[in-house]
C-alpha cells in the first residue's frame, strides 16, 4: 500500500501516525535487550482481545504504572501495587493480565539467572536468527508458527501465564524474530539486512 509519503508500507498501520511510526521504526526490528524484550512480552500480553493501537495509545501509560517496564521492580509487586494498577484510568485495567505481568517478571528473572539473558533463551526458538518469510498480502501473515507453539510450550511449562501461541507469535514480530513485512513495503529489506 503506497502512504500519502509516497512510501509503500504493510497496510496495517492506515494512516494512523502512531501506527505507521512503529511499524517503520520497531515492528520487525530484532530485539536483544532484556528490558525491551520483557517490555514486549508484556505489551503483546495485554493486547490480548484488543487491537495493537489501543496498547499504542497507552503505552507511555504503561512505562510509568509499570516502573518502565523493570522486572525486579515488578517481580516485588504486592496487592497494593494491583490495587494502584486497577485504578489507574491510563492503562488497560485487567486484573488477570495485571496479576500475569507480576508473574511473568518473577519468571523472567528465573529465566534470566538460568540462562545468563532472557535474550539467550527466547532466541533460541529461531535458532538464533530472524526468519525471514515472503508474503505478499497481509491475509498471509500467519497468526501462529511451529516456533511460536514450542514457545509458548516451553514459557507455560516455566510458569509463564498469557503466553499462548497467538501471543507468542506477535511477540516473535515485534521482537524481530520473524520479519513479517510485505515483500513490497519499504522495510522488508532494510529489516532483513538487521538480522
């Protein structure tokens, strides 16, 4: 889809600014910082039932309730700080996701000490490395893959929660362990030569 910038883009982003500003700076762009990736790992967990652009929206909402996405901070959390969360009108209010966020960071950090990095062992399903897919129409983006089910497997059987083969799957993308550009929009390649 050619944009008002002359640009062509994945047509998901429409002409949302906020939507065409992360997919031409962070959709696909591989991650290997654990603060980032556990900031991810939250975000694609939350979006669960709801559309990327509401999570956009609240995002700069989330740092702050969240103590910028730090799992130490968040592995401490207590009943008042679910409270304070509940409360808090500027992010999704979902005390089941909530309640996964302090989880997930408590088995982040269990994560973390047994692999020296998160980054070492979530980039272990892509061997490592971006895969790099053909499409040619968004109706071809899958929205699980192999890699995202072993994933998800292995993430639940160590106590991770909100992390199903969906979720997983839209991790992987936003993490750039998959590059899910269109063939024809302007980031596929300069992702690709990122791997």
């Amino acid at each position: 889809m050619v944009f008002s910038d002359g640009k062509k883009r994945c047509g998901w982003p429409s002409s949302n600014p906020l939507m065409i500003d992360y997919h031409d700076h962070e959709w696909g762009v591989p991650i290997h910082d654990d603060r980032k990736l556990f900031e991810f790992m939250i975000l694609d967990a939350v979006q669960a039932g709801l559309s990327w652009e509401i999570v956009l929206k609240k995002r700069e909402n989330f740092r702050k309730a969240f103590h910028n996405f730090n799992p130490v901070r968040i592995a401490r959390y207590k009943a008042r700080d679910t409270k304070r969360l509940l409360a808090d009108p500027g992010i999704i209010r979902n005390r089941l996701k909530i309640n996964a966020a302090v989880l997930n960071a408590r088995q982040f950090l269990m994560v973390q000490q047994e692999f020296g990095s998160f980054d070492s062992y979530i980039w272990q399903f892509t061997d490592g490395k971006m895969l790099v897919h053909r499409y040619r129409r968004l109706s071809q983006l899958p929205a699980i893959s192999r890699e995202a089910e072993t994933m998800s497997r292995d993430l639940k059987r160590r106590g991770f929660t909100f992390v199903g083969p969906k979720i997983c799957y839209s991790f992987m993308q936003a993490a750039g362990m998959v590059n899910d550009h269109l063939v024809d929009c302007y980031r596929y390649l300069e992702v690709q030569k990122m791997k």
